[in-house]
C-alpha cells in the first residue's frame, strides 16, 4: 500500500536518469513497493516503458528493473 509518495519524484524519459535514479536510491523499499512507488514516479514515454518491460516479466527485482531502465 503506497503511503507517503514523494512528490518530487518524477521522470518522464526525457529528464536526467541519473538524477532521478539518485533521488530514488536513497529510499528504504522493499521489491513489491519499489515497483508501486516507481509505477506513480514514471510518466510520459518513461511509463509507457516500464509497462512494457514489467508486463512481459510480470515479476522484476529493485535491481532489474533499474537495469532495464538504465
């Protein structure tokens, strides 16, 4: 269950990866709230992205799915 989102946390596929990757490394998530939290940060192009990515493997690690991304 999402709780406290941070509201900074957007990426939209054409701002700095890196940038929102460091914002992101420094929260305490578990895999399963990782992925929650990550599904509301995305937007645009980037969302689109991860859908794929995450609908084809149904089940993806904190660590593959940044790989993916990356």
């Amino acid at each position: 269950m999402l709780r406290h989102q941070p509201k900074n946390l957007r990426y939209d596929g054409s701002t700095n990866w890196l940038s929102f990757k460091q914002k992101i490394a420094v929260n305490r998530w578990s895999d399963s709230q990782f992925r929650e939290y990550l599904n509301w940060c995305m937007e645009e192009k980037a969302l689109d992205y991860f859908i794929i990515e995450t609908i084809m493997w149904l089940w993806l690690s904190y660590t593959d799915i940044m790989l993916k991304m990356d």
